[in-house]
C-alpha cells in the first residue's frame, strides 16, 4: 500500500477513534446519540471494513450495505451478507462486514439497526464496484415500482419432496407503480436458492405498461432442485423504473418422508418377528 493511502486511512481511523471517545465520554446520566465509525470511506467489493460503535443500547445490531442511500430500507440493503454486532454494556462493539453487491446502486452507506427495536445510524461509504444510480434528467418526472404481499404456498405434487425430491411453491406478489409517471417495460427478475445465494434464475414473466397507482398480482412458479433440505428462498427484482424493487420469498422443504419409513419399516419387521415368537 503507498503512503498516501496509508497516511488517509491512519487519518480516518484517528478520526474514528476521536468520535468514539467523545460519544463515550457522555454522562451515564444522559446516553449520547448512538455513533457509527468505519476505518475507511471508500473500500472495493469483497473487501472487509471494520464498523465501531459507541453510545448503543446494549443488546445486538445489525450491520449491512445499502445502495440508495438505505432510502426504502431493506429493499435498499444486502441483507444476506449483513453482520451482528454485540453491543456491551458500556454502549460500544465492533465488527467486520464483508461488502457484498447491494440490491439498489450507490450512493452507499453503512447501516446500523437493533434487532429488536430503536434508531437506525447510517454512515456513507464510497464502494468501488457499485454503479452509481442516474438521477433522473431534470423537469422528468421520477419512475417507481413496488413489490408488496409476497407470501409462498406449496404447488403441484408434494409426495417426491417428502422423500427429498424436487419442491414446487408458489409465489405470490402484487406489483405495483406508487409514482406519478407510467412505466413503459418493467422487467421481472427471478432467483432462487438458499438465502443470501438465490444464484439459480427462474423463468418470469413479462409485464405490460404500468399506469401510475395500477396493480397486478402475479403468481410464480418456483422449483427447489432435489436433494431437498432445509430452508430456501427467492429473490424477485422489479427493473425498468429510477427507483427499483426488491422482494424476498422464505420457504423450507424437510424430507421427513426419510425418516418415517425407516420407522415403519422396524415396527414392521417387529410385528412379524412377534407373531413367529407367539
């Protein structure tokens, strides 16, 4: 590494270190503002950044990637690859997170969120690997899309996934323009797998011009390959629109059929091998 950079980053994580201190030196009377600080402002994906914390409620956070400025939250964020943190009692903690590509471009942050409930922190950070998002042209009416009522039921023949075979489900979502402009070509795109790497894509289907405040609903089919173990998900990104949407399905598939026939077939055998004795 040069000086230069190393002289920058000396000089971030001094400067992170300053805040730290004076977020913990707060009164125990009166908790400080929670504070977020990162050993570096602008880092590459797959690299790791280390996050500092001060001024927390006890308890556990967590730390992820967001695109969009975290704007939508979630939607906004790389859930899948996100850290916890456990705070001590004295309101600090740490962690490294691994940055992984977030849903929405940059700009991008580092968010910080309890698990349960209270304020959510967000600090800035310049990933190298992310597109920037476009603003929209100005007198342009910005596009929206939304993805709301997701939820999964089982479909089709479920006697091969009892005994570890392919699943079938159905996904269920309602998509929908919240904005005041129409969208002309929204694209659908779907992958599955387990959760935090849905990397199998799943056949979608195409969708007509979206009127503002117009909604359909859309029922997916979606196949889990065989061994079939566990829990599993989807991963839908609605494109076409200056502000995307992102939606998650969960569903599981566990092959007790596996377990249960073994069973039967020891009781079996002991009723057979009873009734030679009797």
């Amino acid at each position: 590494m040069s000086r230069p950079a190393l002289a920058a980053r000396f000089a971030v994580t001094v400067g992170a270190i300053l805040v730290l201190g004076l977020a913990g030196g707060a009164t125990a009377g009166a908790r400080a503002e929670p504070v977020v600080a990162v050993d570096q402002t602008e880092v590459a994906l797959g690299e790791e950044l280390a996050v500092r914390l001060a001024g927390w409620a006890p308890g556990t956070v967590l730390v992820e990637l967001c695109g969009n400025g975290a704007h939508r939250g979630s939607i906004d964020c790389a859930v899948g690859t996100g850290a916890t943190a456990a705070v001590r009692a004295d309101g600090s903690g740490s962690v490294a997170l691994t940055l992984s590509m977030p849903p929405s471009g940059c700009p991008c942050v580092v968010r910080v969120r309890p698990v349960l409930s209270g304020a959510t922190v967000t600090v800035p950070v310049v990933v190298r690997g992310v597109p920037v998002q476009p603003a929209p042209p100005a007198g342009r009416v910005p596009t929206a899309l939304a993805a709301t009522g997701v939820r999964v039921a089982a479909s089709g023949s479920s006697w091969a996934s009892i005994f570890g075979g392919p699943a079938h489900r159905t996904v269920t979502v309602t998509l929908s323009n919240p904005g005041q402009a129409p969208v002309a070509e929204p694209r659908l795109r779907l992958t599955s797998g387990r959760p935090g790497r849905t990397d199998v894509i799943v056949p979608a289907p195409g969708i007509e011009l979206l009127e503002p405040g117009q909604r359909r609903t859309f029922d997916l089919p979606v196949t889990f390959g065989a061994p079939t173990w566990g829990r599993y998900a989807v991963r839908g990104e609605l494109l076409g629109a200056d502000q995307p949407a992102v939606f998650y399905a969960h569903t599981y598939s566990y092959p007790w059929g596996l377990l249960v026939l073994p069973a039967f077939a020891i009781g079996l055998a002991m009723r057979r091998r009873w009734r030679r004795v009797g």
